[in-house]
C-alpha cells in the first residue's frame, strides 16, 4: 500500500478546538511544524527520479466532470468524516508524483462533453462533441460521415499487441467515457440499436452495445447497462417490470460469450463474489439496467462497489504476462450529480473512486505500472465562502450575505439549485445542507447544471510518467501512455523493461522517512 508521510503525521496530531470554530493542531503554532513539513516535501521532490522504463500495465482512472474544486471539497470531506479538520488530509492522487493540467475542449464546442474527450484521451484525437472514437471529420449524428473517420483507442492497440483489457465503470458499460475505448459512433447516445436514427440505420451503422461485444475482444467489463444488450421479450433478472429494448432480437450477452473459455456473466454482488480471478480469463458483470447507484444509495449486498469493480479486474488482468490495460471510470456518478446539483453525492463518489485508486495501487507496482488520474473536464461546482478552519464542506458560511441569510461553501454557477423567488433566495442551515439531495444554489436557472470549461488536472506515477508536465492538449494524455507502454503507433520505442531490481518498494521509502522526519532525525 502506498503510505505516505502526510497521513503518518496527520494520525499522530491531536485537533483543538477553539471557541470561534476554527480547527488546528497545536503544533501548527510552531513554524518549526512548518518548516519540517516543507523539508519532507522537499526532501521528496529532490529524490523524485523519473522511470525510464516500459510500463507492463496501463491503468487510466477517469473522474468523470472531476474539477480541481471537487477534488479539493472531495479531499477536506475525507478528512472530516475521519474525524479531521480536513484540510489537511491527502487523497491517494494527491500522493503521485507528476503533475499536468489538460486543455478540454472539443474541436467544434467550448464547453466539451464526455464523448468527444474520451475520444481525446484515449484515441489521441481530439473529436467533436457528442461523438465517440471519429475524428472531427464526423458530424455528430451524420452516421455515414462516420466511415473512413474511425480512430483507435490506446485499450485497442494494447489488445493487438497481446495484451488483457478491461473498462470498469458505475455507469452503464456504453456510456460516453468506456464507449470511446472500443466504439466508433457519430452519436454518443445509440445504445441500442433501438436507438439508432433512420438515416443510421439505412447507412449500416451499428449501436454502441453491438460494437461492445463484436469490435474489440475485451477481458472484463463491469458497469451497468443490461437494458441495451438483451431484446425486448427478456425479463430483467433484477426488476420484473422492465425487459431488454433491443429491436433486433439478439442477447448480446449470449453473442459475448461465444467461442470464450473460462468466461462468466454476472449481474449481482453474490455471482460476482463467487466469480475466482484464478479461474477467469473473462468477465462481464451488467449491475444495472442503466447506470449503477450511487455510492450513497448502494446496497453493498445487492451490488459491488468501484473499488471492489477494480480489485476484481486487476485480479483477473494481471495473469497476463505481456500485462494489461485498464480504463475505470466513475462517472457514478461524479458528473451526474453535478448536473443535479446534489454536491455531497459527487463528493461521495469521489471518495470511493479515491478508494478504488489506493486498491489498485496495493495490487500493482509503480515499477511497472503506469497509472494515470484526470477528468474529462469541469463543472461550474464552486467550493469558497469565508470559513473557519474545519468548517464542514457541505455547512454553511459564518458569516451572512448582505440579504442577512447564509450561504453554503459549495454552489453552482448554474443550475436546478435556482432559488430565487420573487427576488428573494431562502436561506440555509447546516442540517438542510448536509441532506443526500439537498440541492446547492445556482445562480441561473437551468433543469441541469453544466459541465465547466476550465483545465482539469493529470496526476500519474510509474513508468515514464514524468511526461505529463505543463499545460497539455488532452489528446496528449494517450499519447503517453501508448509511447509508455510501446504500443502502436510507438512500437519501437525501445524502452528497457521495467527494473524490479529495487528491494525496498518506494512506499516503504516514505513511511519510513516520514517516521523519521517525525521523531526529528532530519
């Protein structure tokens, strides 16, 4: 596990509390406190040495409409319901070392949306919006300008040169994000092929699903979305009132398990758990009709969480021994509570993808492990306000507005929170903020807050991961990896392979030096 120094000091400090609300540890009255603290980070950064090795495996976890201010309000939350102040707390992304911000737009649209930047990073092409795997040659639902516009995705390549690939997602499996990953579709929204236009349908275009099982030969795939994959006479096995809406009579799941050994379907947490890694080269679990629940609405018994989705795949991936890529997503829904306006939702779901990066990295090693965190892009979510220290992320302001009502910490831009009635908004206490669907204020009335336009952020570790640096175009992001990982079009990269010569795993590094810099050795 990839302990760090922060979290040693963080555990050893004891809080106070003061009567105007703020929250700090005594020892933070004392520069040497923080002095010490920048020596550690110094320390660190001066030993950071790039890996100039080939990186075996290949995994990509996409924070779906993850902005720098959700991940901020994300990290104090998970240092608060730790019992924390909070801000003071680490995620594991937080922990990488290289650091770069991503340009977001899509060729034809400011604003980008999920299709057109998964085609960005992971086919290397920047597309237009609502578009998956064309180039921007496609318009979006002009499916016959589709053809000849096809771009390959960085898990279809890594599955050409020999390698095991999974998407792992809390939405359904053909959703904007996974879909670009193996789909080439001039509309993001073709599930099924129940959904497909006349003009696609003369044109010979094939929906998402389809494409899902027949394109490209994936090892695992967890998500949602069994309505699109079965036709309209098969019952859901979970809720009896609804069936599959496929017009063309196939089950595609059937379809996906031909000519495969050792393969399973699954479409609940109990076959999932009785699913053996050992015996499994391939693995399909469809949770939901459509998009998993929430985090905070979860069933643990019903269906598995992100980080168990991970741990499960990686398990099943790793007995490769050309390695294997891996695309999770949560989706699950971070950008789907952002468009509600329901803040503490999209926290929530950024903890647990935070989970599901810290299992992964106790199952992988940076040796030989390229591992990538971004966000496809932003959401007009703000998180600022004038507060104590410890303030609790979704409270509200000490202080009043100047229509002598309270605020919360975190608004939206725009959105379903418009409160604004008669030119009066109503004011807010910290019981009605912190509720599951309490609804931030937004300050222009929309049914569905936007996605932002602002850069997101890149962190990675591992090999050659020093690359992402500076400000890049998104494209750039599975260019990297595709070069880290000496797959086409970087075949002849001549990267060494990865060096496990080191005896003393880089996680041990830090917690040892963090000790040490605690009890003052440095």
């Amino acid at each position: 596990m990839a302990y760090k120094p922060a979290f040693i000091l963080i555990g050893l400090l004891t809080f106070t509390q003061v009567e105007w609300g703020m929250c700090y540890s005594e020892e933070e009255l004392h520069a040497s406190y923080w002095n010490n603290k920048a020596r550690q980070a110094l320390h660190t950064a001066l030993n950071v040495q790039p890996n100039l090795h080939k990186a075996k495996n290949v995994i990509l976890f996409l924070g779906d409409g993850m902005g720098v201010p959700t991940v901020t309000a994300a990290r104090i939350l998970k240092g608060q319901l730790a019992g924390h102040s909070g801000e003071e707390t680490s995620l594991v992304m937080d922990t990488f070392p290289h650091l770069a911000l991503s340009k977001t737009y899509n060729v034809d649209q400011q604003m980008p949306d999920s299709a057109g930047t998964a085609t960005a990073y992971l086919c290397g092409v920047k597309a237009n919006y609502g578009t998956l795997g064309v180039t921007a040659a496609t318009p979006r639902y002009n499916c016959s300008a589709s053809y000849g516009n096809e771009v390959t995705s960085i898990l279809h390549r890594s599955k050409q040169a020999g390698k095991s690939v999974g998407i792992v997602t809390t939405t359904r499996v053909q959703h904007a994000s996974p879909g670009a990953s193996y789909a080439h579709s001039a509309n993001r929204g073709w599930y099924s092929d129940s959904d497909l236009t006349e003009e696609a349908l003369e044109n010979g275009c094939r929906d998402i699903s389809y494409q899902l099982v027949h394109n490209t030969e994936i090892n695992v795939i967890l998500g949602g979305g069994r309505q699109y994959m079965f036709p309209r006479n098969v019952q859901d096995p979970e809720y009896k009132s609804e069936t599959g809406n496929r017009n063309d009579g196939q089950n595609l799941v059937d379809e996906w398990m031909k000519n495969k050994k050792r393969s399973k379907y699954v479409w609940n947490k109990a076959q999932f758990d009785n699913v053996n890694p050992k015996n499994t080269d391939f693995l399909i679990g469809l949770f939901e009709p459509k998009d998993c629940r929430y985090e905070l609405d979860r069933d643990p018994s019903l269906d598995p969480s992100l980080s168990e989705m991970v741990d499960k795949a990686i398990k099943i991936l790793s007995k490769n021994p050309k390695g294997f890529f891996l695309f999770v997503e949560d989706k699950g829904r971070i950008d789907h509570a952002h468009h509600a306006g329901r803040a503490k939702r999209s926290l929530y779901e950024t903890i647990e993808f935070d989970k599901a990066i810290g299992r992964a990295a106790e199952l992988t090693s940076e040796l030989d492990t390229l591992t990538v965190v971004t966000a496809d892009h932003s959401h007009v979510f703000a998180f600022g306000g004038g507060s104590a220290r410890g303030n609790p992320v979704l409270g509200v302001s000490r202080s009043l507005a100047e229509d002598n009502k309270r605020f919360t910490m975190a608004v939206y831009g725009n959105g379903p929170g418009y409160q604004i009635i008669n030119g009066t908004r109503p004011d807010v206490n910290a019981s009605v903020s912190s509720d599951n669907d309490y609804r931030q204020q937004a300050t222009v009335p929309l049914d569905s807050e936007t996605h932002g336009i602002d850069d997101v952020a890149i962190y990675a570790k591992g090999p050659m991961s020093h690359l992402f640096h500076g400000v890049q175009e998104q494209n750039y992001i599975a260019h990297v990896m595709a070069y880290a990982a000496c797959v086409e079009p970087y075949e002849e990269c001549k990267l060494p392979e990865p060096n496990h010569a080191t005896s003393i795993h880089s996680s041990l590094v830090l917690v040892i030096t963090g000790v040490l810099f605690y009890l003052g050795t440095f």
